[in-house]
C-alpha cells in the first residue's frame, strides 16, 4: 500500500535517535489506549457488579421483611374496606358505646371536615367529655370504638386523674369517623357546588345590575 511505502521511506530517512524516539512514542500511545480499554471495561463490570449486588441486597431485604410487608398490606387493605362503609351517626354511636360499658359522657359535635384534593374524605369528629371514669371502662370503650366495621378513631385524648382515686379518671377524648365517598357521590358534590356558584354569579350579576339602575 502506498501509504505503509511512505511511512517506511520517512521512517528510513530518520537518524537512529529520531527513529527509536518515534517507536517509543507509538508504543506509548498504544499501552495507553490499551489501558484506557481496560479501564473502561473494568469500571463497566464493576458498576454491574455493584448494581447485581444492590439488587440481591434488596431482595434477601424483602424476604426478610415479607411478613412485615403483608401484614401492613393487610392492615391498609383493612382501612380501605371500613372507609368505604358509611358509618352511623357518630354521637349516637358513642353513646351506645359507651353504655355498654356503664359511662355517661358529655358530647360536643364539631364542624365537619373534607379531606383530599376532590373532598373525597368526609371526617365528622366529635369531643366527648367523661366523668369519674374507672380505667377499665375507659379501655374497653376505647377498644370498641377503634374495633368496629367503620373506620373510627381516637384522634386525641387527654388524661386528667382523680385525686386520691389514681384508678379514676376525667378523660376528654376526640373521636373521629372517616368515610371515603363513593364516585356517585363525589359526581353529586360537585354538581351541586357547580349550581351554588352559578346561583352567586347570578346573584352578584342581578345587584350590579341594580346598582347601575340606581346610578342612571
């Protein structure tokens, strides 16, 4: 080839100096380049390596963790199921409630509340206030109220005991029920908030109107 026959004709009109100096520069840039292949090479198997490694640490994890994993699985797929059955009126509830367990409380309904982006969530909260409690009672009315097939709960609770009396106590407790509404009633809800803003923007349109008559 011509190219290799100019390569040797200027590599035979070097000095003996020039020609060792020129053999010496290719060999290094060619254990460079050589080096450089298998640095990459090396720093590819040894990213897969740490990648399989991390995979198999994740997965001996969740082996080990599998029942721990279920049971918090079981235990949302539980909430989902009481959330979507609509509970009884909360206050007569309690009070059923806790006359099986001979209390008396005082209730004090609070404001509903709607929870989620679309007010898919409907929590209705109530305080309730005991008196002379026995500790036992307390407990067994607490256990039913987070026991039943809808989703309630103990949202807050203060302990207040009785003087002289440390197995009698003056609780004041928040319960809250939560019920996740269902497509048909979201669809509801929302028509309904649809027809309140066109009857303002009608009412607001009528007194403008008015204020310009009265203007004129």
């Amino acid at each position: 080839m011509k190219w290799m026959q100019k390569v040797e004709t200027l590599y035979d009109h070097l000095s003996v100096r020039e020609q060792r100096i020129m053999v010496s520069l290719i060999l290094v840039v060619l254990s460079f380049g050589f080096l450089m292949f298998v640095f990459f090479i090396k720093e590819g198997f040894d990213e897969r390596r740490e990648r399989i490694a991390a995979l198999r640490d994740a997965v001996a994890l969740m082996q080990k963790n599998r029942s721990v994993v279920q049971e918090g699985k079981d235990a949302q797929a539980t909430l989902e199921m009481k959330a979507v059955q609509k509970p009884p009126m909360l206050q007569g509830h309690l009070d059923s409630l806790a006359t099986r367990v001979e209390l008396s409380p005082n209730f004090t309904p609070q404001k509903p509340k709607d929870l989620g982006d679309n007010q898919e969530i409907l929590v209705e909260s109530v305080e309730v206030r005991l008196h002379d409690a026995p500790i036992k009672n307390l407990f067994q009315f607490l256990d039913q109220i987070e026991r039943g097939s809808h989703l309630m709960m103990v949202t807050e609770i203060k302990l207040n005991t009785r003087r002289g009396q440390p197995d009698r106590m003056d609780p004041v407790l928040f319960v809250s029920s939560f019920y996740k509404r269902s497509a048909e009633e979201l669809k509801a809800l929302s028509d309904k908030a649809a027809e309140s803003d066109k009857a303002k923007d009608k009412g607001d349109k009528k007194t403008s109107d008015k204020a310009d008559k009265d203007v004129l």
